[in-house]
C-alpha cells in the first residue's frame, strides 16, 4: 500500500495490504493475545514473535485469492472500510461482530446508526478506512501476461504455506495449546472472522430456501372467568439494555428505583437474557424455542407469543419506541412512533419513553372492556448516548457523559450517565403503574417489565453489548424482570401474592419463562402451553 512511491506487483501489494492490516486492524487481536499470554506461565517468546507473521503470512494467502485483475481495487476499498468500522468497535468498545451482532447489525435504522456517529469514529474512518482506500485507488499495480501472472501468483500463495508450515512445524502444539486456552482470539481476527459471519447472515436469511411458516396455538382458548366481570389489562414493558446490577433492587448502592421503590414491586432475582442485542433478544423472549435451541430462521417462520395471545382471542396492542419489534408483533395492531409526532418529546432522531406514556393515555381511555394485553417498547438505556435518553429535568446523577464516545468519559461519568437512564425507566415504569391503578373500575390491571440484556460499561474493558453469548460478561445477559399486581388482578387470578414473592426471591428465571408466563397470566389455554416455564403457574390456586 506504499501507492505513488513506486508501481507495485500483484504480490508485493497483497503482502502490504496483509501487513497493515495485522499491524492496525488486528490490534484488538494482540490485546487478547497480551491477556492470554498474562495467564500462561512459561510461554515461549520465540512463539509469540511468530504470532505476527503467522497472521501476515494467513492473510497474505487469502487475499492472494481475490487479487484479481478489475477486481482487486475495489474489493480491498470495500473490504478496508467495512474493517475499519470493525475494527473501531473492537478497539474501543470490545465489541465482537459475530453472527448475532452482524444479524444486529443489518436490522439498525438510520437514526440508531447515527448515534455511533462522533469524533473519534470520524477520525477513525478517516484514518484507517479512507485513506488507506485511497492509497489503494492511486496504486500503481503492475500486472504481467496472464499465465506469467499466474504462475507468480501460485509461487507467492506456496511460499505463504511454506512460511506457515515452518512455523507450525516448530510450534504446533503451542499454537493448539494457547488457542484451546483462549477461544475467543478467533473472534477478533479482521477481517475474516466478521466476513465469515456476514456471509453466514446473507446465505441464512437471502439465498437459503425460506421455511414454511408454522403456526401456533391455534387452539389457544381464553378460559378466565372473572366473578367481578372485569377484564384483565396486562401492561408488557419491554425495556432496552438495561442490566441487572445498575438497579437498586439487586443490591445496587445508587437509588435507581426511586420512583417504583413504594409501589409494591416483586423482583424476580437472578434473571437472564436470551441474547447480548435486541436483533436476537426480542425474538427469542417471544418465541416458543428456549435460547439453547432458538433459531432466528425457525422463530421468524412461525407464531410468537403475540400471536398466541391473539388467537386466543386476547387484544394485543404494541408500541415501539425502540428499532422496532424484530418481525414479532407483524400479524397484531403495532405502531411506531414517529420521531417527529411530539415537539417537546421528540428531535426527529429520537423521542423519551414519554411518548408511550401518552400513548397509554390515548389507548386506555377508548381501551374495549376485554382481556388486553398493551406492549411498550421502551428505547430505555440504549447506548452509546445514554445521555440523549433522559430529559434535563432526570438528570439526578451528576457529573454525567453528555458525549457518544463513552470510552473518553470517566468511569464515574459513564456511571452516572447510564444510572440516570435506568431511573428514568424507573419513572416510566412508576408512571405505568399508576395510570393502571387509575383503571381499576374498568380493569383487572397488572404490569410486567423486563429488558432484553445488559450492558457493559467498561468493565474487562468491554462497552456496549452484543457480545457472543459463550463468552459475554454478566453485565450483558443479567437483566431486572419486575411486576406490579393489583389487588383483584391476583384475586380474580386466584394468584397468591406472597407465594410469588417468596418464589421471585428464589431467582433463577430468564427469557425462557416470557411465553409461558404471558399465557398463564392471561389464562390462554393452549397445547403449546407449558406450566413449568410459567412462572406464576405454581402460585396460581
């Protein structure tokens, strides 16, 4: 990539573009590897200079691959600005773009995207993205008679294995040895670990024969028989990257629940997410597949526990504040809300989960006397600008992190900033609760919120979420699930309030118990109900 100083040949620009590429975009790479090294004693210093040209002499061999003539250019710009991006998000978040963040990825909308937008993402773009790209585009390459060509290609392509094969012949059992120990490094090799999973998401969801879509619950049944005549109104609060530890309620030292902390909440402990981003989340919690065999392609090809819900002849309503629903409440009545519908709420980018307070005013004043269940999507803590999910007048943790390049704010900073966005879902939720009680002549009312994973905060020097799930940090997949209850919500139920008290307290729920809980709760009748993922089932007489 040495462009204008002199031409260049076919293979002299694809060892260069290997080398810079292990000598920038694989920085993340050596990190990992540093704390690998840190934890094995006695580690050959030979063995990790090798490291180095190992990747050099990999990356050489693949892009020798695709150094084809028209074809070259443009492939090494693509490719070096989808790795610079990749390599931002892994150098300054810890972020990994594994199948499920690339999946992620691909389902953000411009105004999401927009929030990963600041000066150093720029910077880094122009840096290590655009201009390389340039430098690529002026590249005076020099390429021989097609067969001359070709035969140095294939000598270039042997001398990268001989060079591989001397290496591994020396240092076999190292390699096998520290990569079994550190699984991830795998994870962090730009670009073709991101390249890998990107074309797994491609094949999956554009070129793979789609599924026949299964319906469940056909059969659901609403069999509730309230003596008051009241109908029951559920209100599902999904929340966005909230976690667990930030929230007063399991033992946080900060008062993030201030707003709720009278209103009789029951904490179920020790809850987990089904995923470490939304684009994987939200689906899961309403399928009927637990995470250990959920699958994006089957949840997509068949009912959601929306959908059961509405067979049963449950009025379902959904509003999102958030990136949208992710495909599960398509077949139920969904509204977005328009970034422009509030002046005082709203920018245009975004708006405050006081919009779906107002909406909740709106629905519940012309609301049917039947069994209801309302879903609010909430936007909640989601970062990196945390500070934009808060109106000024919530703004109770101070210094905070009034920029999106979280890695430059102080810990205490960062904190506060992500503190604040948790009490302000506090507030929504309070507010939530209240408006239901205001319902109780009409309704049987009852709230459930939970969020869809964590968040880090620079813990393991990780930021963000979407992390792979066999390696994700607690602070990613430990979530709050909390509920409100009236009084003849559990009476007519015949749900005992302090069995449920006692067995939230036991912990131990996570996603996996949303289907069934919902139906249980709405006592939706159904084949594909299961009582022991319902975790009201053994406190309802």
């Amino acid at each position: 990539m040495l462009a204008r100083f002199k031409t260049l040949s076919v293979n002299r620009f694809t060892f260069i573009t290997a080398l810079f590429y292990v000598c920038i975009f694989n920085i993340p790479l050596f990190g990992i590897i540093k704390k690998g090294i840190e934890k094995q004693p006695d580690v050959d210093p030979i063995f990790i200079a090798t490291m180095p040209l190992f990747l050099a002499f990999a990356l050489s061999f693949v892009f020798s691959l695709f150094t084809v003539k028209y074809l070259v250019k443009p492939f090494f710009i693509i490719l070096t600005l989808l790795s610079s991006s990749v390599f931002f998000a892994a150098y300054q978040y810890n972020v990994v773009f594994d199948y499920g963040m690339i999946e992620n990825t691909f389902q953000t909308n411009h105004a999401e995207a927009l929030m990963y937008v600041n000066f150093a993402s720029i910077m880094n773009m122009l840096l290590t993205g655009i201009l390389p790209a340039y430098l690529i585009y002026k590249a005076d390459i020099q390429y021989q008679p097609f067969f001359k060509e070709l035969l140095h290609k294939v000598l270039f392509m042997l001398a990268m294995l001989a060079g591989l094969g001397i290496i591994a012949f020396f240092y076999f059992q190292d390699y096998a040895a520290f990569g079994r120990n550190n699984d991830e490094l795998k994870r962090y090799i730009v670009p073709t670990y991101f390249i890998g999973a990107a074309s797994k998401y491609i094949n999956v969801h554009y070129l793979q024969t789609p599924i026949e879509y299964q319906p469940l619950g056909l059969d659901a049944k609403n069999v509730s028989a309230n003596p008051n005549g009241k109908p029951n109104l559920l209100v599902l609060v999904v929340g966005e990257t909230a976690r667990s530890m930030s929230y007063q309620y399991y033992g946080y030292d900060k008062p993030t629940n201030a707003h709720t902390q009278d209103q009789g909440l029951i904490v179920f402990k020790d809850t987990s997410s089904c995923g470490t981003a939304t684009a994987v989340s939200l689906p899961c919690m309403f399928s009927r597949m637990g995470r250990e065999d959920y699958d994006s392609r089957r949840a997509y090809a068949q009912d959601t526990a929306v959908d059961v819900l509405n067979h049963g002849g449950i009025k379902v309503q959904w509003f999102d504040n958030d990136s949208g629903c992710k495909g599960v409440c398509d077949q139920v009545e969904n509204i977005s809300i328009d970034l422009n519908s509030d002046p005082e709420l709203c920018t245009g980018q975004y708006c405050f989960d006081q919009v779906l307070l107002n909406k909740l005013d709106e629905t519940l004043a012309t609301a049917e006397r039947k069994d209801t269940v309302i879903v609010l999507h909430v936007i909640g803590s989601h970062g990196p600008t945390y500070f934009l999910r808060y109106p000024p007048e919530h703004r109770k943790f101070t210094p905070d992190c009034q920029r999106s390049d979280i890695q430059n704010c102080s810990p205490d900073e960062l904190m506060n900033t992500y503190d604040n966005t948790i009490l302000y879902t506090d507030y929504i939720i309070s507010e939530v609760v209240k408006k239901l009680q205001t319902q109780q002549d009409k309704f049987d009312p009852a709230m459930l919120y939970l969020s869809d994973h964590g968040e880090s905060l620079g813990e393991k020097g990780m930021y963000l979420h979407g992390a792979p799930y066999s390696i994700a940090p607690i602070e990613q997949t430990s979530i709050p699930m909390l509920a409100w209850v009236s009084e003849d919500f559990s009476k007519d139920n015949h749900l005992d309030m302090a069995c449920l008290a006692e067995h939230a307290a036991k912990g131990g729920f996570s996603h996996d118990n949303l289907f069934d809980s919902l139906l249980g709760l709405m006592n939706v009748k159904t084949e594909v109900y299961q009582p022991k993922l319902d975790i009201f089932a053994s406190c309802r007489g």
